[in-house]
C-alpha cells in the first residue's frame, strides 16, 4: 500500500494557486494554425469538476512550468510573473476567463475513482494560442517567448525536399509528381525571401544520377547519397494533400524538418490553405503558408541552439563479433578493468556533462540509449558522431581492443573483432 502511494506520488506533479492543486501531466499533441491541442489530467474531489481541473492544468502548466513542444519546453511567464500578474490570471482561473480560448474539450475516458477518493479525468482540449496571446498582449502580461530567432545561432542551410510515400523514389517525384514538386519550389522560395542559404533539391539530385553513371558498382543509392552529401545543415521535407470540391480547392501542407547530420527531428508544422477558386497548386501553397511560414523557421532555429548548448543525443551499441576472444567482462588495458566498465568511464568523461544513461550491459552486449556527444572538441573544432565515434575508436586500439566502427544517423554500432 505505501509503495502504491509512492508511485501515485511520483506520477503526478502538482503546481498550487491560492489552494488550487494543478496537474502537471499535459502532452502536447498538435499545432495548427495557431489552434493548439494537448492531452491533460486533473484531479478533484468532485467527479464534475476532475475534468475543469484538467482544463485548468493544461493552461497552468503553458504558463508557469512549460510544454514540451510548445514554446521550445520554455513557460509563457517568466520569473516572477505570476506573482506580477496575479490579478490577471485571478480573472482567468478563478474567474473562468480561461473558457473563452477553448475550442473542444473532450472526454477521453469515464473519471477514473483514486484511493484517496478523489476523482482523475483526462481530456483532450483544443484552445486558440492566438486568441490567448492577443489577450495577454492586451492586457500588458509579459511574455517569455522563444519565437525570436536566436542571434547567437546563424541561419542553417537547408535543402526541401519532397516527401515520399511507400517505396517512392525521388526520381519517381521528378517524373511524375508534378504537385509536390510545386510545393518544393514554394516552400525554397519562401526560405530564400528570409535569407537562408538553400541548396536547390533537383540540381543536386540530377547531379548524384549523373555522377552514379560513372559509378556503376556503387552502394548507395541516388536517395540517400542526397541526403547524406547535400551540404544542408537541415533538409526539410514537404508533404502536400490537394482538397478540390464545389466550394473551391484548398491544400494542407505537412513540414517536417530534420537535422542532416544526425537525422534528428527539429520542427514539425501543418498549414492549410482556406478554399479558393483556383485549381493552381503554387497558389494554394503561398495562401497557406504566408502568415505561419516564419513560426517553421523559428523552431528550426530554437532546436539548433537547444542542441548547440546541450549537445547531441547519440545512441552507442556495443557488440560481439563471432570470432572474437574476448566479452564485456574482460578486464582489459592498463587497469585491467572488464571492458563494459572500462567503456563506461570513457562515455562518461567524454560525454557533455558527463550525461548518458546505459540501458544494458551483459557479457556480450553493452548498450547506450541516450550519450550527450558535445557539439565541439577542446579546441572549439566542430564534433559530430562520426568524430565522436573516432575518437572512441581511437581510445580501444590503446587498450589492444580491435573493434570496427559505424555510424548510422544517430547511432553508433561498435563490434569487437578480437
């Protein structure tokens, strides 16, 4: 029974208001068009209110301690805000003004009754951020935002590309797909009217087909040549959705923006275009994309500085090869510690910060699911996995530990041969 508490205890984070116990447990699940929709909890005593509560939490939490996801993870209010507008958000708690900014809430399971009687209800709640904001802006609550491009981190390259479904190729898009490729154009030219530097999909596509003609026993293919030598710090994929009825036509565009280097997910958008009398896609596009286009780009950048101050997430998998004479529990180097602690003490003094978290280690495995790799060496060189991994296999060979390297994204696979 006590342990059941404990866990209850640690499940649930509660934030207080003038008595007022706010769950902490919100997900974030969508942002369209400054519509936002997150999954929250609340608990009250009364079955009736449980799901207000969770209504109220959700906003509590946007506030006060933030949502990953929305606003880079950051709160909307800063230090000493709730304390600074506390007559403000006496009117929009306690007050009920918080309902003027709910679009849908939604039910998504019957209260659930706790041992302590109280009653937790989880709801789905859609609220427009643009209305809050505006109301915010109106009544002088100062916001802590993060949708102000970083000047500290220069814009990314980048390189849009089409999205492709199933075993679609990017020559098929080039020869058949003449809508996306529109939507491609669009979205580059947009980037370029803000000032990135971009690599343009197609020539450099038609060039790797060329090159690849006079490499007839090459490995890889067209595709992933692209997006492995592109010279994009970011390649964005555009994915597009044509809708055309009696009333006109419309598009929702599907953005989704990936660091080249480690194939890390930095931004994530939907646009959509209102209806229109025109069937012409370019069109649609811009309709769509004119007024959300810069909060795309800002993400982009936000998640780029996150990782430039706390590094990049790599995963490290250590295995054994079928002809190797040694495991992970043999005591190897100088030391002569086994070799699963020996890579321990590495990761640990050269991962940033010495974070990482180790999810298994056996004889003939050892498994790193989350090393912080730091974005520069000691001499401010730039650092990626594949200098990380180097360096790692630099170290073993001191240790008369033969093992073969490779990087894939964001993984690094070491096998020990011998």
């Amino acid at each position: 029974m006590k342990k059941w508490y404990l866990s209850l205890l640690f499940l649930f984070v509660f934030y207080g208001m003038k008595g007022q116990s706010y769950s902490g447990d919100v997900e974030f699940l969508s942002n369209i068009q400054g519509v936002i929709v997150v999954r929250a909890t609340g608990i009250h005593e009364k079955k009736k209110e449980a799901s207000e509560m969770a209504i109220k939490s959700a906003f509590y939490a946007y506030f006060f301690s933030g949502i990953s996801g929305l606003n880079n993870g950051l709160p909307l209010i800063g230090e000493g805000g709730q304390e600074k507008f506390k007559d403000y958000f006496s009117r929009f708690f306690e007050g009920g003004r918080y309902f003027n900014f709910v679009r849908k809430e939604e039910l998504m399971e019957e209260p659930e009754r706790l041992r302590s009687k109280a009653y937790k209800a989880v709801v789905r709640l859609t609220f427009s951020n643009d209305a809050l904001l505006r109301d915010m802006e109106m009544n002088q609550v100062v916001l802590t935002r993060t949708d102000v491009v970083p000047k500290t981190i220069e814009l990314p390259s980048i390189m849009v590309v089409p999205y492709r479904k199933g075993n679609e190729t990017f020559a098929d898009l080039l020869q058949g797909d003449s809508d996306r490729r529109v939507a491609v154009s669009v979205i580059q030219k947009s980037f370029i009217n803000k000032g990135v530097n971009t690599n343009d999909f197609e020539a450099k596509y038609r060039s790797i087909e060329r090159r690849a003609l006079h490499q007839a026993d090459s490995r890889t293919s067209p595709d992933a040549e692209l997006l492995k030598n592109s010279g994009s710090d970011v390649y964005v994929e555009v994915d597009l959705i044509k809708d055309i009825t009696a009333e006109g036509a419309r598009v929702t565009m599907n953005l989704k923006a990936y660091e080249t280097s480690s194939g890390a997910t930095l931004a994530s958008e939907t646009y959509i275009s209102n209806r229109f009398k025109t069937n012409a896609t370019d069109k649609l596009c811009y309709y769509a994309i004119q007024d959300v286009e810069d909060s795309f780009l800002k993400q982009v950048v936000a998640a780029l500085a996150e990782k430039e101050s706390k590094g990049n997430a790599v995963v490290l998998d250590f295995s054994l090869s079928g002809t190797a004479e040694i495991d992970f529990d043999t005591e190897v180097g100088d030391m002569g510690f086994p070799l699963s602690d020996v890579l321990r003490m590495w990761v640990k003094k050269n991962a940033k910060g010495g974070s990482y978290h180790i999810q298994g280690a056996t004889a003939e495995s050892v498994i790193f699911d989350r090393v912080q790799v730091p974005n520069r060496s000691d001499r401010e060189e730039v650092m990626d996995a594949n200098d990380f991994a180097l360096s790692l296999f630099l170290y073993l060979k001191k240790q008369n530990v033969n093992c073969e390297k490779k990087v894939e994204g964001n993984t690094i696979y070491i096998k020990i041969i011998k």
